[in-house]
C-alpha cells in the first residue's frame, strides 16, 4: 500500500491551527512556565534512558493537541504501518523503505515482494561478524603476512557519513585498527590519507550501493594505483573488500565476490549504516558493538512503532518541528550535542533531514504550497556557544534547537562533566528568558555604570528570550544510546515527511548536477568548451587558462 495523498493544509486540523497561531504566536513561555507549574511535566517523555523535555517550546496543550490531530488527519498510524511492513512507500522508485528490518531482533519475517529478507540479512551480519573477527584479531593478514592496522571507507554521502559520523561518536570504545575515511573526488582527500599509510598493513572498503557513483569510483581507482606500487594484482584480493547491491559491477571492478558485503535496494544510502554499510563501524569498535549499536535503534523503532503519539519521542519532535516551520516560518534548526564525540552528528543529519525532505512536489507530483524541509545544522556545545550562539540569542532569525546531553562522561572526569553540564542547562535556560531590563540595571548598578552610558548600553545588553528549545538527556553515550538516537531522527524525518505529503526516500535533485559534470568534465579534459550561460563560459575559459 503506498502512503495517502493529502494537502496537510486542507486538513481541518492545519486550519485550526492557523488561528490557533494567529492568537498566540506572540505568547511568552516564561509567562506560561509562571501560569502552570505543571508545564515541566505536561511536556516530557521519558523512555528508557531517553529523558525529552520540550516544556521550552511556544506551545500550549491546545498546540500539542491540534499537532496530534494534524497527524491523524494525516493518517500517520497507516503510515507507520506501511514503512515498517515494506510496503512501497518509496513509490518514485518503486521499492519498500526498510533500514528498520536490519535492526530487528526477532526472527519474525519481513516481507519484500512475497520474499522473507530477514535470513539474507541474517547471513550478510554472520559474514560481516566474522570477517571483522579475523581482521581485528589479526588472523586475516595483508599480502605480506602481517596484520592490518589500518582501514579506509571509500565512499560518498550515505556510504561515508553515517559510518564516519559514528565512529567518531564511539572513538571510546574502538579497538586498536585506525580507521580512515575518504569521500571527496577531491584528490587531495585521498592523496593525503594514502600520505600517512602502509598498502601491506591497509585494509580497503569501498561502499557504494549503486557502484556507479563517480568519486568513489575514481577515489577507488587511485587507491588500487597506489595499492599495486607494492603489491600484485592478486594481492588486492587481500586489501579490497567492497559493499554494494550491485554485485556485477564490483566483479569488474576486482573484487572476488567472497568480499562482497552485499546489501538491498530498500535500504536508503542515508540510512544505510546498519547494514553492511556499518562495516567499518565493525571494524573499528568490535562486531559486539556495532550488535548493540542495531538494538538500540530497534529499542526506539519499537517505541515509535507502539508507543501513542502524545508520548512517542518521533513523533513530538517532528510535530513540535513543523510548528515552527510551517506556522512561525523558521527556516532552520539547530542540533547541538554537548558531547565532542558527537562531532558529526549534524553533518550526518544534513542528509539525512534534507536530502529526505528538500522537496517541492507532494506525492501527487504538484508543487507545493507550503514549506517542508527544514534546514539542519550544528556543531557541539560547548564550542558552538563561542562561535554562532550570539546569533540564536540575539539575531532577528528565530531557529529552534536541540540540545542533546548526558548524564555522565565516558572518561568519568566529573570536574570537566559538571562544566559542561552547567552550560547545558544555562544555554536553554537563557534562552528561554532573556535577560530584561531589570536585571541589566541591576548589573549596572553592581558595575557602576549609570547615567548616558547605561542608557546607551542596555538595549545592547537585553536579550529577548523566548527562544524554543528541546532538551534530550540520555543516560551515557554508549552504542546502544547512539542507536536510538540515531533511529529517533530518522523517524521524525519520516513523520514530517508523511505529513508534508512529500516523497522522502528518493533523491532526484542530486541527479542534475552529476549530469552536468559528466558534460562539464569532458569539455575541460578536451579543452572544448560547449554552449553554457556566460557566468559559465567566463569561469570554465579562467579555469583552462591558469
Ligand atoms: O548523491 C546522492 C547519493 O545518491 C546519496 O543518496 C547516496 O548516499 C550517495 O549518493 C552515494 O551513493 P552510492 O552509495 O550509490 O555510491
């Protein structure tokens, strides 16, 4: 069954909830955590070590209610359903969306035309599990006999950022194999990494699910050139593995079929970590752990699945999300982990958020009337609040943020965690009020600053406050928490997605421009340049002059 067609904005809960807007966007929450005590409560979801407080939003209970209702309209329980059962929801490709069934824990089939995946999915985890045994434990040796120290992901979008972006984030529970990323067709990328490495002590994995993806082709081709400086064609056996659902290409490339991971169509590159794609993750952090890593995305699959939408973690967030951009018109969010382990969480997000849902035709083909996508970006606190904060406290653009934080440290130096922390919990709470007139006078009195000066400053010195934030508190960053979180975003992607009426599982707008490359490429390499607008024939004759 294929998702429902519905312009949210027809809906009579989308319409409710314009009036709704019309009189009370200019609601102060201060004023509202003053009128209710119990606003703290009313407004947080606790589910296992996931503690969510979204009290810090420009929301009433009304808000929250007319959100579910808008959900209902848009039949997202049947939604759900149909993601999680395979049917082809990802209609612009015909194919099912169903990263979900690599973290199941249960042998309970999944279907995909009539046909059972989970014992292939059984069977590529076995092979990944003891590939990464033998290579971790030294057993599975380089062309010269020695054990591999290092591994290299070659791949680009979802078959580099989601392995990079959690290695990173579990760089406290990896092994001793050093692992390397390279995406860029940018040959500085490569040639660099290559600089610092050793072709009989490296291991290659080339991800790409469609093996046709030009930077990772080229990035691979060089590696093999710089591979066979040393070794011999037949040793590449040894070095190069690859992932792919496209097996034929792989064999011409070189690879022997026996190191082929291979994966499945109805599994989305941007969401495509838990599968073979994961392998690096593997590799680095130990089988155990990328096993653990799948459980905690199932632990929230099975929430969001179960749990009703006024206390499901996805489902608030993307309700509470499309609040503010479809009704304030905010055009982005930030997400801000304050854990530097979580580094690129938010470049890992970028596509998962906008390349699901940068679209501007709903699922009938016609424009849209209204804004989907969200613009995501972030860096972790607390560096971030000395970098672009000033602008989320006192800039004219209104950008709601998460903040992500734990409970406890992974080195245990509390010194070090309670800073952190306090900053946490300072940023949202400084946000939330401001700072007025009152207490500014105050400072000036306690500084001695009076008189012109005083009223020169102080409108410098005041902060509006009433600027949303949610805050999520997780027990430890472990590869069971990052799991969930993970799975968490990926689900409030999906539930916008259903609401906005868009297709999130395809990506054409990335198709234009790697045509335009192909073209673009053969007229630098022949120096013939061809018919373009002029900015392009200026910039191309510049290029080929230099
Ligand atoms: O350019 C977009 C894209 O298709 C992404 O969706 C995908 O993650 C990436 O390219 C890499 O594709 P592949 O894994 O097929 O090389």
């Amino acid at each position: 069954m294929s998702l429902a067609k519905l312009n949210p904005t027809q809906t009579a809960a989308w319409k409710k909830l314009e009036s709704h807007f019309n009189e009370n966007h200019h609601l102060e929450m201060k004023h509202l955590f003053a009128q209710d005590l119990n606003r703290a409560n009313e407004f947080s979801i606790q589910f296992g070590d996931f503690f969510l407080d979204y009290s810090k939003n420009r929301i009433s209970s009304e808000t929250i209610k007319l959100l579910l209702e808008l959900a209902n309209e848009c039949g997202l329980d049947k939604a759900i359903e149909s993601y999680f059962k395979g049917d082809l929801i990802n209609q612009t490709e015909n194919r099912a969306v169903l990263h979900t069934a690599l973290r199941v824990q249960n042998e309970t089939p999944v279907l995909v035309d009539g046909q059972d995946v989970i014992p292939e999915i059984r069977s590529v985890q076995q092979k990944m599990e003891g590939f990464t045994a033998e290579v971790i434990s030294g057993s599975r040796k380089g062309f010269t006999g020695k054990a591999f120290t290092d591994v290299v992901n070659v791949g680009i979008g979802g078959s580099d950022l989601g392995p990079d972006m959690v290695v990173e984030a579990l760089k406290f529970y990896k092994n001793q194999l050093n692992a390397h990323f390279v995406s860029n067709i940018d040959g500085d990328h490569v040639n660099e990494i290559l600089s610092g490495l050793n072709p009989e002590t490296t291991l290659f994995v080339i991800v790409s699910k469609t093996f046709t993806t030009q930077e990772t082709l080229t990035n691979a081709e060089t590696i093999r050139k710089w591979f066979l400086k040393s070794g011999t064609q037949q040793d590449v056996a040894k070095h190069f593995v690859a992932v792919s659902t496209n097996i034929k290409k792989v064999t011409e490339f070189g690879i022997a079929e026996e190191n082929i991971f291979p994966m499945w169509d109805w599994v989305g590159g941007r969401f495509s970590l838990w599968s073979a794609v994961g392998l690096t993750i593997a590799l680095a952090v130990g089988y155990d752990n990328f096993d653990q890593l799948l459980k905690g995305a199932n632990r929230m699959d099975e929430h969001f699945k179960s749990a009703k939408h006024s206390q499901n973690i996805p489902v608030v967030l993307a309700l509470v999300s499309i609040w503010y951009n479809n009704f304030y018109k905010s055009e982005s969010e930030a997400i801000i982990p304050y854990s530097q382990y979580l580094k690129r969480l938010s470049a890992y997000l970028q596509q998962g958020v906008m390349e699901s849902n940068g679209k501007d035709k709903d699922r009938n083909g016609n424009a849209v009337n209204y804004q989907t996508g969200t613009i995501v970006w972030g860096e972790p606190g607390s560096n971030s609040q000395h970098a672009f904060f000033q602008l989320i406290h006192q800039g004219t653009k209104l950008i709601p943020v998460d903040f992500i934080g734990f409970k406890r440290s992974l080195h245990g130096d509390q010194d070090h965690h309670n800073k952190l922390m306090s900053n946490f919990f300072a940023q949202t709470e400084a946000l939330l009020n401001g700072k007025n007139t009152a207490t500014v006078n105050a400072e000036f009195a306690a500084q001695g600053i009076s008189g012109e000066q005083a009223d020169f400053l102080r409108s410098f010195k005041e902060f509006a406050g009433n600027k949303p934030t949610n805050t999520l508190l997780i027990d430890k960053l472990t590869p069971e928490s990052l799991g969930a979180l993970i799975a968490m975003y990926e689900h409030k992607i999906f539930v916008q997605g259903v609401i906005w009426n868009i297709f999130s599982f395809d990506q054409w707008g990335v198709e234009l421009g790697k045509q335009l490359a192909n073209v673009l490429l053969s007229e630098i390499e022949s120096k013939n340049i061809g018919k373009h607008d002029s900015s392009t024939t200026n910039l191309l004759k510049h290029f080929l002059d230099a």
